[in-house]
C-alpha cells in the first residue's frame, strides 16, 4: 500500500465531506451467475506429484470441488483419471494429486467434469522447453539490505542463455535455500553418521535486477519505506523482452542463513498465461491502493467451459553447495 | 423572314465592306404600323454586325419614337442581336446593355445619354481595442457592427478588432454584454483606428451565457463553442461556495465530471487528459486542487472561458477532445480597486490597478486553502497532518502605444500534504533508556507558468501576437525518518530517507496573426513550437546507521530516469469567410509534427465548419475536425491523484487521433432565448487503457509494456435551451450519449467492445438564476446523469499460490494455497446508479461607503442525496441454510451529501 498518497486522499476526502461521507449497500444481483469449475494446476514436468486444484466458482466465496473426476490426457490418450480429493484446510478448494509422466512438447489436457457430467471443464497446454542456465557465480556479500534479517548474503550471477529467435519467452526463478533445521547421529555399521533434516525457504533479494524488477528498481518489499510502492515481484517472474536471444546474467541475494546446507536455483520456462496470472498475483500481493482508488485485479484465464489457470512449466536448476557436504563421522 | 400577325419584324445583317447592309427580310404587316403605338405589339428585329446608329434609325422609321442624342453619345459600335420583345423599354435594355449609354423615354422622344460609369467605392480598414471604460480592461469577443453595409465582427482573444468597409459614410455600433453600447458615425476616408471605451451597465449585468455572437452562437460559423462570463462562473453554487471554473463547464451539454464533485471534465466520452486546458494561450498540465475536487483557476483572476467541443478552430491542436481557453484578467489601468473573499476551504484576494497610468497595470490575486491552520490546534503534539492548496496569479500590462502592447503573466499554484511523528518510548528490556522516532512525511505538486506576450498591429489588418512561456508541473514527494536510542552505554541513531521527484517542463514560442483582408474573410495563421522535457520520476532512498559515533551501515539507492525531450512543431491557417448572405465557412488545417527518441510523427489536422442561415433567427451548422495528440497522462485512478505522470508517445505508442462529424441547429426566434440541437459522432484511433492485471503509481519505467493501444468512439446528441436576458436566466442541457472503447490486442476485455468509464446515457442540467432587486439574488442548479460504468468482481473463483513465494519460509514442507477471489469476467460490467443533487445559493449584496459586500449562502446536494463517489465489493459473514458463508456486498461511499457554506466578499 502506497500508504502517503492513501492517507493524503483519504485526508482530501474527508475534507471536502466534513468527516461527514456516509455508507450504503447498494443493489446487487451476486446471484445470477451459475456456478463453474475453477481449475488451477501449475504443474512441472519433473514432478510425478503434482497438484490440480477445483473448486466451484460461486457468488458468495468459492467452495471446494470434491465431486469431481479429472482426467488427464496427453498427446490426446487418457492417462489417468482421479476421483479422489483432500479439501485444503480452508475450503475453497478440493485438491486431485496426478502421478502422469510428462516429457518436454507433450500436449496436456487436463479435463475435470462432475460424476453426472452436469459440469465439464477443460484446458489443454503444451510442454515448452526449458532454457538451461549457463552457469551460476556465487560470492559471499557483505551487508545489502537488513530488511530480510540477514546481514550477510550470496551474491548469485545465474546466466542463461536465450535462443527464442525473437519470440517471448517468459520464466520464473525459484531460489530455493535448504538449511539443516535438525541433526542426529545414525548409526551405519560401527560408526556414527551425522544426519541432517533440511529446511526449504524461498528467499531472494532482487539486487535491483533491471529484468526481474522489469525496468523498476526500488520496490516495496525492499524499501518499506519508499516513496513510491510498485508492484513487486514476489513471483520471480520475468520475460525476455530486454535479452531476446541474448544471454543474459540474473544479479540476486540470497541470505547467508545459519546453516545454510545448499541452495538449488530453479529456472522454470513458464507461459504466456502462468506470467500473466502470476503477474495478476503479484499486483494483488503488493496492495498499492485499496480498491476505491483503482479497479480490482483481472485474471486472465485459460480453462474452457471454466475458470482458472491450467499451466505447466519445465525446469532447469543447478545446486550450489554451501556447507561441506563431507559426513561427519563420530567414532 | 417571319410574317406574322401585329409584329413588326426586321432583319439587318452588315457586310463586311459596308457599315450597314440590311440582307434579311422586312416583313411589315400594314396594319401593324397602328399597332406600333399599341403596347401590346412585338418588335422582332434581326440585326448581325449592325451600326448602332443604323439600328437606331431603323427603329426611328419603324416605330412611332424618335431617338433624341447629343454628341457624347457615341453610336458607332457594331453589333448583332436578335430580338424578340414585347415591349419597346425591354428592346432598349437589351440593344443599350453593353453599351455606355442609357435611356428615357419621353413621350415619343427616346433621349440617349452617356452612361457615367461610377468608379467603385474605395475601401477602408477600421480597427482599433475595446476596452471597459474604467478599467481600460480589454474586452474579448465584443460585437461590432455597421449598419449602413450591414457587416460585422468581433473582438480577438487580445479585445481588438478590424472591420474594412467602403469608402464614406458608416455606422458603426459597438457593444458588449454587460456594457451600455456605443454608435460612431463617420465618414470612412483613409484607415481609422479607433479605440473604443464602453462604459459597464450594471442594469444590465443579469447573467447571460454567451457574449459574443461570432464565435459562439446562431451567428457563429463555429459549433459546440460556448462562451462562459466570469459572472456567471461566480454565481453558479458549487461545494464549499468555491466558484470554480471547471464545474461551471460540467454544467453544459456533452461535459460530464468525473467522480461527483470533482472538477475533472469528460467531453464526448473522452478522458481528462484529452482536454486543451489553455491559461491566457498557455497550456496546464495539473489543473487540480485537492485531487480533483477543485480546479486551479481563482474566478477573481479569470475574464473569460470559452469552451470547444465540435468543430476546433485549426488554432488549436494537440488534445482530442476539447479546448478550454481561460483569459485572464489584464488589470485596470485608472484606479485601484479589489476584492476579498472568505469561505469555509479559502480565502481570496483580488487586487489591480495602474502602475502608471494609461499606460501599465497590474492584476494579482492569491487564494489559499487554511483547513491546516484550523485544524492545528485540534491535533496532538506528537502528531500533526497539514493540507493546504493555495494560488497566486499576477499579470503586467504595459501600452507602449496604440499599436503594441506588452503582458506579463505569472502563476504559480501547489497543493501541499505534511505529516509528522514524534514518539518517545522506553524500552523495557534496557534499563534506562530512551528512544525517540520522527517521521516527516510532505508531498507537494503544482504548476509554475510564466509569459511574456506581445501584440503588436501592424496594420489595420494584420494584428499579431507573440508568446514566449515556461511552464512546469512537478510532484515532490519526500519521507524522512529518524531514530535515536539511548542509554548509559550506547547511542544510536538511524535515519531513513526517500525523495521522490517527477513533472513536465515545456518552453513555447507561439506567433500567432489575424488577418481582416475584408469583412467577409477573417484569416488567421500561425506557428507555435513546444520544447517539451518530460522527467518521468527519479527517487533517492539514503539510510544511516551509527552506533556510538561509528558508521557501521549505509546504503544509498537511486533510480534515475532519464529525461525525454520532445520538440512540437505545428503551423496553422484558418480561415471564416461568408460565402454568400446565408453560407459561410470555416476552413483551416493545422499541421504539426513531433519528434522524441529519434522518431518523428506528422499530422494534416483539416478542420472544417459550416453555417447556413435559414432565416434570421435559424441557422443550419455541420462541422468536420481531425486532431491528434502526442501526449498521455498515465493513471490508474478516478481522482486527480500528483503521482499522474504525462509521458510522450514513443515509437511503438502512436499518437492519438480523433476524426469528429457533427451537425446542428440553432436557433434564436423567441425573444431572450436562444435554442440549439447538437448530434455529433467521434472516432477515436490510438487511445491508451491498461492492460488487464496492470496498473500504474508513480513509476514510468516499462509503462509500454503494460497499455494497450485501442480505438474508442462516442456519440450522441445535445439539447440546449438557455434564456440569455431578463431577471430571470438559465437554461436546460439534456446530453444522449454513448461512448465505449474497444482493444483489438486482446490484452483488455479480451478484444471485446466495453463501455467507457464515464459512459453516461443521460445527463440532464437545469440551471436557474432569479434576480429580485440590487441587493438580493439566487442561483441554483440540479443536475442528473445516469450512472457510469465501473469492473467490479461479479462472482468469486479460487486462486492458488504457490508454496514458492519469495520470503518465505516452510518449516512444515511446502504448502500451495488457495483462495477465493473476486472474478472479473469483462471490463466496466457494473453501472452504478444515477447521480443527482441540487445546489442552491442566495447572495446578498449591500453597498457601503467604500465599495460592496457580499454573503452568500449556498447548499450543496439540497436534499442530500446519498450519490455514489466510491463504490468498493466487501464482505460479511451470514448464515445460509445453517452455514456460515462470506456474503459480498457492494458498499458505496457517498462522500458529498448535504454541505452548507456560506461566503463573504468585499469589492472595493
């Protein structure tokens, strides 16, 4: 929220008002609208667990989906079919885990209907390649920024390499930092192994990147305290419109948390429709103005006879190794 | 040879070697030769290559007349003719047409004379100011006219005037609304100026709506031109008894506001920023007050407002939608005089008069806004927040002669916003510490305009005027923390701070002439160059750490954007010319090019508009008018917010262009009234909306990529019935309109066709003012309009998030999440319901010793109508068939209802 231009045109209105501008319902028909699938699947081609969520669109709040069959096709042949849901805790959604194996060019459709097929909604994707890192520099960095707690971080130079041959290409990159929350000792014949449980968090500092800060240095989320609130990248989205068949080194931090195992750097080729959506997410995370000042976030969809986004996205990552990975042996 | 029955008949033909050969045939009917003298006989005569005089003597011996001539008369052309007439009087006239001579008939006699051939009258230019008598204040769009040769003309945007008329005696009558008119009888024998001095008349001083009859009205080639007296702009009530400009103008047909109670202005279903809002020739960029609730422009500075919405006059150029041309006042040139005004948002003064007399005046008035000053004592200590607005205008008038005249003019406005924090706090983990915070927030934005203007005459028909101006509107916006720790052992202290900074310059040089080669053409041309330097936004953010003295942390970031300079170039030639009695014409073209980044756009911008006079009191108009803008304000807000930035076209975003047809009627037969229909259809090329999912604040970077280039198009027809005179005036507006927009790329509404925001079917305006004497009179307005469109979420559906956001943690493994969310399936699919409200206000006037004052009372929205301002999707939880579940709701803020204020003013 751009908090000083908020507060100065609510001061302004309440100004011209007199502290004396009133409220009222007005009539509004929420109810006319038939109730439609809402399917959201951001998939990723290496995962043999991936998720696909429906819930029933609705005037009041979107509800949980758990009646529904989905079907999965690829290259047009049915390969699995799923009934069985788990209600995500906060019931707005039914979620169907799919197991399909999914190769890079592969067509998926995804296809959810109701058991008496009173309901049918689909969408249909296709697999793009990914676009492989180049190579991953790694410097420790003193002091950036301490908004994240961290005085010291990484410094990631992450080159790729675009060959869209002038076509746009969008990504998403995906930091994901493995810290050893636990430790124990195992025991493996005579000797003592040290064992390690790691955590995953997602953090990242967009070192004012021109590409994933698209043009606009100095965000909210670096600079609560800035002047201007943009709309920041919480997503670690991106397109090639500034590098088209360029290469191209991506500048971030990473904090040096204690114990930082290893960090795998994700680089997903996402579509057109996964960087709007994500894009959509983004604004609405940022909260610049309320609502009375600008008009509510669209989502673009892509599912047929329905809602929401069907996406699925193929990877490249590198590990970087932080701490010695050497066991530790105890006598 | 024809025989015929009482005819007389005679065929001469020459031959070349004789002077008179006569070869055809005479055929004489004896009877006929009685018959002569009877009217009712015909004379068919032949004659090729004939003598004059032989001609004549043929007549002589063939009729009852006898030719009388003297030596002047000079018979000896040769001619042919075939006749063929009734009578003798229409023979003559054919046989004497292109001969210098002419006839009587006497009796029997004919007598010949020498034609004296008159020479054609010489011409002769009149011109010369219009001023107020007292004031010397120049008066714009007064009529002049001569009575004797039944031409006329106006008064320019600078009060001066050139008519040229035959050589002798004229009539000419010179008059003004609101002035006692003058008649000037002379004899017209060389070039005449004269400087005419009309004298106010308070009697007649009731509000009319239109002054001049040439640029505006039945008489006026121009369509959708309308003048507003400053007169009327102070009378009609508004909120917080602030007379303002713009919301006088909101009150004609096919003008619409934004939000309800903001000055913004929508013309014919375009955006604000497609407005050529013109202070004394110089184009504002920010006119907005208080986010939009006030206009910039102070009544007491202002002399005229004229507004166009058809037919543009090829002066103009470089907005699409309208031209709002704000004249200021020039000062009075006898004595000292001025006004000071006191509402509940501002307080106003006025003050003018000469420097030296007859020669230089000046004009300044300031208004500021003092809620901030009130309010102070109400606020804590440790934190105040401060709002204020003010105005300044100045303006120096300098007559180095009759012919070459000097102005000055300075304005200078800024709405400014303070807040500041103190807070001391213990911190309860360390003994006897102590901690202070400050935070200090301002922001302020505004326009700085300077100009320099010329007029010189040099001659009785070429007037010119020359414009040099600066002009700025810039957005500051600046947030400064400090704290400091303390105890026994450690002081530290930390500081924060972020400037943020973005606006326009434009350096202009405009040359403009007007051209009176004769009372039927009024030509005007010239050229105007823009230099315009866009500085989209550039924000610092600096933070310090010390500790005991020791700088252990600092960072210091900035984003720069560069400038963009841009030239605008454009040279103009327009014409209003009567064709014949009942046609006239204004024709012009307006070409103007720009340049920025390396990429230069041209525009042939034809303008066209025609009257044709059906009776005196009727009038036929259709009008043609190409425009093209090269700039685009980016917001994302219904309010008028400082973070709007106006950013160029570029190479991939084209200019916009718009292609306007309107026709119309008007008409002026019942006394006092005047009538007028308006239908027009725009199309609109190259408009800008953003993209779904994007918006703007504040940051220019990467904004191409998030709009979308589309076409718009808007029409509609317009109803004005406005009683001009009498104690009683007013008028009724009724606007039908349709206004959507459209974006092929997809990117918004899916390629579909949507309503424009302020997409408005209805829009009724009553305005009534009554004079009951000198010292009271009321005005009062209602207005109605359907309701615009806005998105709103119609249902809801769920989003997902997925487990990887940055900055976060999963100490549980990872978990998407998913969430209910407004759907918005197509763009502007919710109206609002209509807006209507009545202002009234009630002045009191009383003369005193030393000048005059003023209560007025007014009310805003009378019978507090709960209109929407704001319209926000909320939500509450009720009970469905023994369940829980969310509700949404549409919540609408009605940020204006009844408002009472009350105004006093002192004239002196």
């Amino acid at each position: 929220m751009n908090k000083y231009i908020l507060v100065a045109a609510t001061v302004a209105l309440a100004l011209i008002s007199i502290l004396t501008s009133c409220e009222n319902k007005l009539e509004f028909d929420f109810g006319t609208k038939d109730s439609r699938f809402v399917i959201n699947a951001l998939l990723n081609v290496d995962s043999i667990n991936n998720d696909v969520y429906v819930s029933y669109s609705d005037p009041y709040e979107a509800t949980p989906a758990n009646d529904a069959i989905v079907k999965v096709y690829v290259n047009g042949d049915l390969k699995e079919t799923v009934d069985q849901s788990e209600i995500i805790k906060n019931n707005v959604g039914a979620k169907y885990r799919i197991h399909c194996k999914f190769k890079v060019n592969d067509l998926i459709k995804i296809d959810v209907s109701t058991k008496e097929k009173t309901k049918h909604a689909w969408a249909e994707v296709k697999i793009l390649p990914p676009t492989p890192i180049e190579k991953i520099e790694v410097s420790p960095k003193e002091y950036i920024n301490e908004v994240l707690g961290y005085k010291n971080h990484y410094q990631f130079k992450i080159t790729i390499d675009d060959h869209s041959q002038g076509e746009d290409y969008y990504y998403r990159l995906v930091p994901e930092s493995y810290i050893r929350s636990k430790e124990w000792a195992i025991k493996v014949g005579s000797k003592y192994v040290k064992a390690y449980e790691l955590e995953k968090r997602i953090a990242m500092y967009l070192d004012n990147d021109f590409v994933l800060m698209d043009g606009i240095p100095l965000t909210s989320s670096d600079n609560q305290e800035a002047a201007i609130s943009t709309v920041y990248n919480y997503y670690g989205i991106f397109s090639n419109k500034f590098f088209k068949d360029k290469s191209y080194t991506l500048n971030i931090s990473i904090p040096a948390f204690y114990y930082l195992d290893n960090v795998v750097i994700r680089l997903l080729r996402i579509s057109k429709h996964e960087y709007s959506y994500f894009k959509a997410i983004n604004t609405i995370d940022s909260d610049i103005f309320g609502e009375q000042f600008s008009e509510p976030v669209i989502f673009e969809t892509n599912v047929n006879g329905g809602l929401g986004i069907v996406a699925i996205s193929s990877e490249s990552s590198q590990k970087i190794q932080i701490m010695n990975p050497k066991e530790e042996i105890y006598d | 040879m024809i025989k015929r029955k009482n005819r007389i008949t005679i065929s001469i033909k020459g031959i070349q070697t004789s002077r008179l050969c006569i070869l055809g045939l005479l055929l004489l009917i004896a009877s006929s030769i009685q018959a002569q003298v009877n009217s009712t006989k015909e004379y068919i005569f032949t004659f090729k290559n004939a003598n004059l005089k032989e001609i004549v003597s043929t007549l002589e011996s063939k009729s009852i007349y006898s030719f009388v001539y003297g030596e002047d008369v000079k018979l000896t052309k040769n001619i042919s003719l075939q006749l063929h007439e009734k009578s003798i009087e229409k023979l003559l006239d054919i046989l004497f047409k292109d001969q210098p001579i002419t006839y009587e008939i006497k009796g029997k006699h004919i007598i010949l004379k020498k034609k004296t051939i008159k020479r054609a009258p010489r011409r002769f230019t009149i011109s010369g100011y219009l001023t107020d008598k007292s004031s010397q204040e120049t008066l714009i769009g007064a009529n002049i006219f001569e009575n004797n040769h039944r031409e006329g003309t106006t008064t320019n945007a600078y009060g001066f005037y050139s008519i040229t008329l035959p050589e002798g005696k004229s009539n000419l009558a010179f008059s003004y609304i609101g002035y006692e008119s003058i008649n000037k009888e002379l004899e017209l024998r060389k070039d005449t100026l004269i400087n005419i001095e009309l004298k106010s008349n308070t009697l007649l001083q009731e509000v009319v709506i239109e002054g001049s009859r040439q640029e505006t009205g039945l008489k006026s080639t121009q369509m959708g031109a309308i003048d507003i007296p400053i007169e009327h702009i102070k009378n009609t009530p508004t909120l917080l008894g602030e007379a303002d400009v713009m919301k006088t103008l909101q009150l004609m047909p096919g003008v619409q506001a934004g939000a309800e109670g903001s000055a913004g202005i929508y013309v014919r279903g375009g955006s604000p920023d497609q407005n050529l809002i013109l202070l004394d020739g110089v184009p504002v960029y920010n006119v907005d007050h208080l986010f939009g609730f006030f206009s910039v422009f102070t009544p007491e500075a202002v002399k005229k407002v004229s507004l166009f919405k058809s037919s543009f006059p090829a002066r103009f150029g470089g907005r699409l939608s309208s031209v709002i041309d704000v004249r200021t006042n020039d000062g009075d040139m006898n004595r000292y005089h001025g006004s000071l005004s006191i509402g509940l948002l501002s307080s106003k003064i006025n003050f003018e008069g000469p420097i030296i007399k007859n020669k230089t005046s000046f004009n300044i008035s300031a208004r500021r806004s003092y809620l901030d000053v009130l309010a102070n004592p109400f606020m804590s200590k440790d934190e105040k927040i401060a709002y204020y607005f003010y105005d300044i205008n100045a303006k120096i008038n300098h007559r180095f002669s009759d012919r070459s005249r000097l102005f000055i003019s300075f304005y200078k406005g800024e709405d400014q916003f303070k807040h500041k924090l103190n807070e001391n706090y213990n911190n309860g983990y360390v003994p006897e510490s102590k901690n202070d915070f400050v935070n200090k927030t301002s922001f302020y934005w505004g326009n700085t305009i300077a100009a320099i203007r010329w007029n010189y005459i040099f001659n009785n028909k070429l007037f010119s005027n020359t414009t040099v101006s600066y002009n700025r509107y810039q957005f500051n916006l600046r947030n400064f923390n400090i704290e400091n720790s303390k105890n026994k052992d450690y002081i530290s202290t930390s500081r924060y701070d972020s400037k943020y900074q973005s606006g326009i310059k434009d350096l202009a040089y405009n040359l403009d002439f007007d051209y009176h080669p004769i009372p039927s053409h009024h030509i005007r041309f010239g050229a105007n160059y823009l230099y315009h330097q866009f500085r989209p936004e550039v924000m610092t953010n600096a933070s310090e750490e010390n500790d005991n003295g020791i700088i252990n942390k600092e960072l210091y970031t900035t984003q720069n954007n560069p400038s963009i300079f841009a030239h605008e170039i454009s040279a103009y030639l327009e014409d209003d010319f009567n064709v014949t009695d009942k046609l006239s014409i204004n024709a012009g073209v307006n070409l103007s090019s720009f340049f920025v980044q390396q990429k230069k756009y041209y525009a042939i911008q034809p303008r066209l508009s025609t009257r044709y006079e059906l009776s005196k009191d009727l009038a036929l108009k259709g009008s043609y008018s190409r425009t093209c803008q090269y700039t685009h304000l980016l917001t994302s807000s219904s309010l008028s917010l400082p973070t709007d930035l106006w950013v160029p076209i570029t190479k991939n975003i084209k200019p916009m262009t718009a292609d306007q047809y309107c026709l119309g009627t008007y008409y002026q037969g019942l006394k006092n009234w005047e009538f007028s229909v308006e239908t027009y259809y725009k199309k609109m090329n190259n408009v800008l909306d953003y993209k779904d999912g994007s918006n703007f604040v504040g940051i220019s970077t990467g904004w191409q990529d998030n709009v979308e280039m589309g076409k718009g198009r808007s029409y509609g027809i317009e109803f004005l019935a406005q009683k001009t005179k009498g104690k009683s005036t007013g008028w009724i507006a009724y606007t039908l309109s349709k206004s959507d927009r459209i974006f092929p790329g997809k990117g918004i509404n899916n390629g579909n066709r949507f309503p424009y925001k302020y997409d408005r079917r209805h829009n009724l305006n009553l305005v009534f003012n009554h004079k009951f004497s000198d010292r009271i009179d009321i005005c009062s307005s209602w207005t109605y309009y359907s309701g615009g469109s806005i998105t709103i979420g119609e249902e809801e559906f769920a989003i997902v998030r997925p487990y990887n956001k940055i900055n976060e943690t999963h100490t549980n493994g990872p978990q998407a999440s998913i969430e209910s969310k407004n759907y918005v399936s197509k763009k502007c699919n919710y109206r609002l319901p209509a807006t209507h409200y009545l202002n009234v206000g009630i002045n009191f006037h009383k003369k005193t010793k030393h000048g005059m004052r003023t209560w007025n009372i007014s009310v805003y929205n009378v019978y507090n109508m709960m209109n929407p301002t704001f319209v926000v999707k909320q939500y509450e939880t009720t009970n469905i068939n023994g369940k829980e579940v969310r509700k949404p709701y549409i919540n609408k803020i009605t940020a204006l209802p009844c408002i009472p204020s009350i105004t006093y003013t002192y004239k002196f």
